[in-house]
C-alpha cells in the first residue's frame, strides 16, 4: 500500500483516534449511516460506512492528512524534550578543565535554532494547539461557507459532547497506570535518582503508605484535572504526570473556539477572518497565549477553504483534471511559501529562557508585548502558525510528513503523550542509574553519552509500543464509548 493510501486510511478508519480522524471523519459520509461500527482491530477491516462514503470525502482525507504526521512529529520531539532531560547538572559531576568546555560546547550546538525544535515543549505545544484549531475548525467552517446552518448545530453539539470524553477519559486511565506502578514500588526505586541528578528538575510521584490513601489521592488530583471551571493558565495540573497540564488547556480553548464558530457562523468569509484577526490581537493583549494558535488554526483552515475553492474553479475553467502535486503554480510562490516555513522555524525556535541573550533573538525578545508573562511562547506561536500554514502550500514538506513512518506517529501521537511520562519515570531512571553507576560515566562525558543513547533508544522502543497498545485497548475504546453514549443521550 503506498504512503497516500495509508494516509487516507489514518483519517478515515473510525478507529483511528488521531485529532483529526476524530473530527474530520464525515464530511458527506455523516450521513450514509447513523449506525456507522468503528474500525476492528480484531477484523482489521473497514465497515460499510467507508466502502460507501464518497471520493470527494477521500480526497479532503488525503490533502489534510500531512497534518496528523505533523502532528506526531510534534509529539515526538515532546517526548526527546523530556527524555533530555535525563541529564547531570554540568558543573557538579565534570567539575571543570577541557572536558567540561568541550561538552559544553556540545550542548550549545544543540541549542542552535532549528536544531533544537527536534527535542524542544513549548514549540511543538503551540504546533499541536494550531493543529487542534484547525481541526475543529474545518468541517465547521466549511458547513458555514455552505450555509449549512443545521448540519453545523449538529457537528458543534456533537463536538462539544465528545471533546470532555475524548480528551479526559484516556488521562484518567493514564495515571491510573502511574498509581499502580507506585504502588508496585516502581517509582519508589527510581526517587532518589529523580531528585539528585536531573539537570532539568521534573516532579516525581510519591507513594502513600496504603493503598486506599492512594486511590483517594488519585481521585482528589483527577476531580481537580476535569475542573473545567476554573480558566488559570495551569489549572489541573497535577503531579502524577506534570505533562498533562496541556489537556485541560486545549479542553478550555476548544470550548472557547466551538464559542466562536457560533459567533461567526453567519458572516462572510472576509468578516470571518477580520473577526478572528481582532481576536487573536485581543487576545495576546489580555496575555492569553494558548487561545493565540486555536483561533490561528481556524484562520489557516479558512485560507485553505479558499485556496481549494479557487483550485476547483480552475478546474472547471481549464476543462482538465486539476493534481495538487503538479498545479501550475508560480515560482515566487512556491519560494515565499518556504521562506515563510524557514522563517516559521526559526521563530519556532526562540529559546525558553535567556532569549534577550541569545544572538538572533535579542531584538525579536524587544519586541514581545510587556504583558505577556510566558515570554517564550510569543514567538513561538507565530513560529507554529506560519509552519502549518506554509507547510500545507509546500507540496514536498506535505509529502514528508505523508510517510508510512509519520503518519504512524500521528496515529499513536496522543498515547504517546499520555504516556511517555510513566515510561520516562520508571524505565528510563531505573536503566540510567545503573548503567551509569556500572559504566563509571559520572566522571568520564564519553561514557556517559553511550549510556545515554543506549537507554534512549531503548525507552523509545518501549514507549512506542506501549502507546499502540493504549491506543488499541484503551484510547481507542475511549472514542468508541464517546461516540455511543452520544447515540444513546441525543435525539435524532
């Protein structure tokens, strides 16, 4: 089967619990079953509903799946984000001399921009956040353009309905899995570890001294992490996996989104993007950066909206079958279009701390809006925006990201999330510390570094296959009890 076919399946297998499979898997198929099964993994097989949706339905699965490959790009590099910081404080293991000024000087190549995005949060955050808003934008938008007022109410109210379900419900098995684990004693083994010798400190569950206590802790922290009442930046996180903050913000931001999709339902196109234009300024002057890329994502899916109308107009006019792969368009385009990307990646860059001291970034840290608190993230946003705008014009970028490799990250993106944290915590330290500790790297940066890569490569087997195995048996099962208990509650 060739990469684009794979992609098409990806999207369109109702199983396939990627974002965007869950919220663009109906444009005209909705209607061909309200009894639609989802995909078996048992059968490994597609039911009738997608023997029977129609070719125009495939073809916007195919052009859009580049995104759920950037997606798990995204979350890949979160998961090297935080596998790196599996590292010695500098100073306090190699003390000083050549060694130490050679590894440093390591460590800043790493920090090159460009360079960095391959294992850098906040960018790949603000990625997954314009995804999201695009995402939950597309059918939407494209319902409004039709004026297909009905059908939208339905998409908003089952969108709206799912979206707790779909996002919280995995999480919720997630940490239950840390509990378990702490109370097998795995995070016990690795406390010390945890807290003496992380270059970049991260909060390490604790165990209680019962049982029943611990189950109580896991209830309190998970009532407070489906708070959806409470709109402070990092409300519900909590300390059993700190990298789910992330989770109760994008719940928040697409209540706020599904918001505006009413708010714009009706107006023009040009009304429409000067409407959420003001809001992504109102926005970042009320400092609320992670609305900034759910509202750009609807702007980005907008333009492609226009941009595929246009396309099929001059279908029409030429009388000839129009290829995306090989459309006439103009090389200035296609230029400005990879120095947008180029540019988007290097704002993408911005580093997450002493970007008023790092050369290239001086004048653009100058330049964020005193208000803004998360400093690092300004620029960031903008970096993310202009990539997946420009990556979606850039017919190679599109075909990279259309791989069998990363449209398989995409489809594992999310229990990679949930899940690599656990996987970091427990594997990840156990292995480090010994090998490190029978290796004698603490004092020699050669050994440390082959310790190092071996445990990596090692924790990036396991996590990968942990998340297909939560994605089959648990994040899987997740949208398919969403999706019944909504054919159960709503009138039809």
């Amino acid at each position: 089967m060739s990469s684009c076919s794979g992609s098409v399946r990806s999207f369109y297998d109702d199983n396939e619990v990627t974002l965007l499979a869950e919220n663009l898997d109906s444009f005209e198929a909705e209607s061909a079953s309200e009894t639609s099964e989802a995909w078996s993994y048992d059968k490994q097989k597609p039911t009738s509903i997608y023997v029977s949706s129609s070719r125009h339905a495939i073809k916007c699965m195919r052009q859009l799946a580049y995104l759920d490959g950037m997606r798990g790009l995204a979350a890949f590099a979160v998961f090297l984000c935080h596998l790196s910081y599996v590292t010695f404080d500098i100073g306090h293991v190699w003390g000083a001399g050549e060694t130490l000024q050679e590894m440093e000087g390591n460590m800043n190549l790493l920090q090159l921009p460009i360079v960095r995005l391959f294992y850098s949060g906040p960018p790949m955050v603000a990625i997954f956040f314009v995804i999201s808003g695009y995402a939950l934008s597309y059918k939407p938008l494209k319902q409004m353009r039709k004026g297909e007022l009905e059908g939208l109410m339905n998409t908003l109210t089952s969108s709206v309905f799912r979206r707790a379900l779909r996002l919280f419900l995995p999480c919720l098995a997630s940490t239950f899995i840390i509990v378990c684990l702490a109370r097998l004693g795995a995070y016990q083994l690795t406390e010390d570890f945890a807290e003496d010798v992380r270059a970049v400190h991260e909060v390490h569950y604790g165990t209680t001294p019962d049982l029943s206590s611990q189950v109580v802790d896991w209830s309190q922290k998970m009532l407070n992490f489906v708070n959806v009442f409470d709109w402070s930046l990092y409300a519900g996180a909590n300390d059993i996996d700190p990298h789910l903050w992330t989770i109760p913000v994008e719940f928040r931001c697409s209540m706020a989104l599904f918001g505006t999709h009413l708010l714009v339902a009706r107006m023009s196109s040009l009304t429409r993007i000067s409407t959420l234009t003001f809001l992504l300024a109102w926005g970042t002057y009320w400092n609320r950066w992670e609305m900034i890329p759910f509202w750009a994502g609807a702007v980005v899916a907008e333009l492609d909206l226009i941009k595929s109308s246009k396309e099929e107009q001059l279908k029409e006019l030429t009388a000839s079958d129009y290829d995306d792969c090989t459309s006439c368009r103009s090389l200035w385009k296609k230029c400005m279009f990879m120095g947008v990307f180029v540019v988007g990646l290097f704002l993408a860059s911005y580093p997450d701390a002493d970007g008023h001291v790092s050369p290239g970034y001086i004048m653009l840290t100058k330049m964020i809006p005193k208000r803004y608190s998360e400093k690092h993230r300004f620029w960031a946003n903008i970096g993310a925006i202009l990539i997946v705008w420009s990556a979606g014009n850039l017919y190679y970028i599109k075909q990279v990201l259309n791989t069998k490799l990363m449209q398989y990250l995409g489809t594992i993106s999310f229990p990679l999330y949930v899940c690599h944290g656990f996987v970091i915590h427990t594997f990840t330290y156990m292995s480090l510390d010994w090998i490190w500790e029978v290796t004698d790297a603490y004092n020699d940066w050669a050994r440390f570094v082959k310790g190092f890569t071996i445990v990596a490569l090692c924790t990036i087997t396991i996590a990968v296959w942990i998340s297909d195995l939560f994605l089959r048996f648990v994040d899987a099962r997740c949208v398919n009890f969403a999706r019944w208990l909504e054919k159960q509650v709503f009138v039809h």
